[in-house]
C-alpha cells in the first residue's frame, strides 16, 4: 500500500447559510461538520492531514488543533486552486491523496478507506467517489466505459438527453495520484463563467495522458451530502441522528422513540441502558450500563455510572456515582460530584458540589459550594446560604448529619459528624459533632390574640 495524505477543504464562507458563523464550523449531530470529516480520516491511516483554510481560518484552527496542518487560501479561486494551495507541503511526496470537502459530514471512514483501496486495486491515477442518485438533478454525470473506468464527467446543463439519464453523479470526493495531481493542477485554467481554478478539470487532463481514471460508488447517496444552507443542514442533522441511534441500539442500547431522541456522535452509552423519548444528550457524556435516562432529560459533557436514573431532569458537566436516583425536575449544575446510591429529587438544584455515597436531597432544596458526606440527610427547603453579594463561601456537612426541614447553612459553616440541625434553624457557627443545634425564635402564643384586634378595628369604624 502507497502512503496516504488527505487534503480537507475548509476555506469557503457559505454565504448561503446567512451567518457569522463559518459554514464548516455549523454542527451536526453536536460537532462541527469539518471535524466529522477530519475524526473520519483520522481512521483511514493516512500520514498527513492537511486543511485548507480561508475565512474564519484561526476559528477553524482553534477548533480542529494542532493534528493537522494547515496552508491558507487567501483569495477564493475554486477547488483546484484550494489544492495547489499545498503544494509546498505536500507536492513533493510519493503516494495516494485523498481529497475531501469539509462540509461533508456524512462520509464515513469505511467509505474512504473503500475509495483508497479500490484507487490502489485499480492502479489508477484519479478515482472519484460517486453515488446513485434517485434524482440526479443538477449533478455532474458519471459516464463509464465499457470496462468501468470513467470516460468522463459530465455537468447536467452540459449533459445529452441519453447522459441525463445517467444517476450516477460525482460526489466531490476524489483520491489522486500525488505526483500526477500537483502537475495536472499546473496545467488548469481558469477560463469559465466563474473565472475559477476546478479540481474536476484534472480528471480530464488524466484521460489525456491515458492515465486510467477510475470511480468508487458508495452504497448510500446520503453520505456525500454537502451542506450549503439551513435547508440540507437540517436534513444532515436528521441522518446524523438517525446513524447515531442506530449504532447506539445494534450496541445493545434500548431507544423507545429514535425520532424523539437526540444523541450527540460523541457520547457512550452502556448496554442495557434505557433512553426515554425527549432526551438530549450531548458533549462528551459517558453513560453506564442498565441505567433509565428520560423522559425530557438533558445530560451534558457529563458521566453517569451504572444502574443510575435520570428523570425529567438536566446534568451539566458534572459527574454521577452507580445507582443514583435524579429527578423529577432536578437540576445538577456544572462542578458537581455526586457519589454512589445518592438520592437527588424533586426541584433539587445542585452546582459545584460533592455528596458522598449514601447522602439524599429528596425535594426543594439548594446545594451550592459545598461538600456533603456520607448518609447526610438534607430535609425538605434546606439551603446553603453560599453567596455574600461580593464571594462564594464553602458549606461541610460531615457524614451521618441530620439537616431538618427549611433549614438556612449560612456559609462559610461546618456541620459535623452525626449532628442535628432543627427544622427551621438558620445556621451561622460551626455545629460540632453528635450535637443538636437549634436557631430559631422561641414559639410565643398570645391567647385571645385575634378576638382584640377585631374589637380595636371595629371601635375604629365606630361599630
């Protein structure tokens, strides 16, 4: 096997999407569809991966990092001028390149490595990939020989009635010859309506050269999709979700409602693991097996271990023991830790804290800068009082703490080892350990309370 390079095209604007954000950078299935397409060729073994970058060029850079390398296309003359933008690093090297659109990010690495080894098989000098068409419309036509190579490509408003009738079209994909490719992009022109420099037009300088030109059909047209507006992004992210879940289920995932349900292309889930519909799930989020996510959850750049529930209930970049029950209407913050067999649920706000295995915040309470120990039971209403107006203040409860109802742990303040806080105490010092800590108003009932004053408010009105 030749070596293998890949050249990603990333420079154009996409001023059909109608935004400041650069059209490679637009996500799909949660990642940018130029990072879908360099994560793919990561898979192929190639030696060398080069990004033609133009506008949003140090965007592009900043998002894909420093496993490519990178020239930059300046001024947009077209494909075959974005190619030539790397001759100087990759020009004078023997073996395979492989060219790739960066807003192309269906393709898969089974499908280039398919393009890369049929390009070898048949010796050839250029191999396109292409696809069947149900309606080829607006496509550039494949027109093979009688052996199977590629007589040549011809565009649908250049196209006879008989090669109209063709629907294999060109994808925009292609390998090369690298020698080959950079002295054939030497001798094309720019003389067309766009005044462009057309990769394409080297097929035909090959053909010249009696070169063999051959063409690899990938088995599902929806791969080679390009993304030029709202409209195909749209219809991109569908099929992106659609592979996603699959592969998801074929793994041993249960999915209840695929079409209800999004998954990011990074995130793991775990045999056995149940997905509710109305789940969204994204970032780098790690799942563990038999654990129930859903209905209307959304987890994020988060892990969840094992036999874990999430009901009705959003995680943000924080990280979820075994067995724990979350939700419904539960809201863990970014920084928190929750350890094994915790408990966390209804209109339960959690940020940049820790529980430890065992401890439970059933319902209505807040937990912020905080480390919370093992077996601690928050009752119903208790607060960490964490915030001065200026700073953010740490609140210890120590293991086997008992906080009772509606309490306030104004911080900074420890609560030690197996005490007690009374329902209703707003807590200001230190509670030592095994002791009972009460702060609130001693109860007072005035009898007959209520009888004087509507005997004063009648007098009033002259009653």
């Amino acid at each position: 096997m030749s070596k293998r390079y890949a050249v990603v095209l990333a420079a154009g604007k996409g001023t059909r999407m109608k935004s400041r954000l650069y059209k490679v950078l637009h996500p799909v299935g949660g990642k940018p569809m130029v990072q879908h397409v360099v994560d793919q060729i990561k898979e192929v073994d190639v030696e060398r991966i080069v990004t033609v970058i133009g506008h949003g060029a140090e965007k592009v850079k900043d998002q894909l990092g420093p496993e490519v390398d990178y020239v930059l296309q300046e001024e947009q003359l077209g494909t075959g001028h974005a190619v030539m933008q790397t001759e100087d690093l990759l020009g004078d090297l023997e073996g395979t390149t492989l060219v790739v659109c960066g807003d192309t990010p269906l393709i898969s690495s089974e499908t280039m490595e398919g393009l890369l080894c049929h390009h070898e098989k048949e010796n050839a000098k250029v191999t396109l990939l292409t696809a069947h068409a149900e309606d080829p419309t607006g496509y550039g036509r494949v027109i093979r020989n009688e052996d199977g190579t590629v007589s040549k490509v011809v565009e649908h408003k250049d196209a006879s009635l008989q090669e109209q009738a063709v629907q294999e079209i060109n994808t925009g994909t292609y390998c090369f010859d690298n020698k080959l490719l950079f002295a054939a992009l030497k001798q094309v022109t720019n003389d067309n309506v766009q005044g462009e420099y057309y990769l394409p037009d080297v097929i035909e300088i090959a053909k010249d050269l009696n070169e063999t030109v051959a063409a690899y059909q990938t088995p599902t047209f929806e791969e080679t999709i390009g993304i030029n507006d709202r409209v195909a992004l749209s219809q991109a992210e569908i099929l992106m979700k659609k592979r996603i879940n699959r592969q998801h289920m074929k793994n041993g995932v249960t999915i209840i409602d695929p079409q209800q349900t999004y998954i990011a292309s990074d995130v793991q889930i775990g045999q056995d693991t149940v997905i509710y519909p109305g789940t969204v799930i994204t970032g780098e989020t790690k799942i563990g097996e038999e654990c129930i996510i859903g209905p209307n959850t959304e987890i994020k750049d988060s892990q969840i271990g094992n036999e874990t529930t999430v009901k009705q209930s959003v995680v943000h970049d924080s990280e979820v023991g075994d067995q724990v029950a979350i939700g419904p209407f539960a809201h863990i913050r970014p920084q928190s830790n929750l350890g094994n067999n915790i408990k966390v649920g209804n209109f339960v706000e959690i940020k940049k804290s820790k529980m430890d295995d065992g401890s439970k915040a059933s319902h209505l309470s807040y937990i912020g800068d905080a480390e919370i120990g093992k077996d601690v039971n928050l009752g119903c209403g208790s607060i960490t009082v964490n915030y001065d107006g200026k700073n953010k203040h740490l609140t210890k409860v120590e293991d086997g703490a008992f906080i009772g109802c509606n309490s306030n742990l104004v911080a900074p303040v420890t609560v030690g080892k197996n005490a007690y806080v009374a329902a209703g105490s707003t807590i200001t010092e230190d509670v030592p350990g095994e002791a009972l800590s009460i702060a609130r108003a001693r109860q007072l009932n005035k009898e007959g309370y209520v009888s004087k004053i509507q005997d004063k408010q009648n007098n009033l009105r002259g009653e």
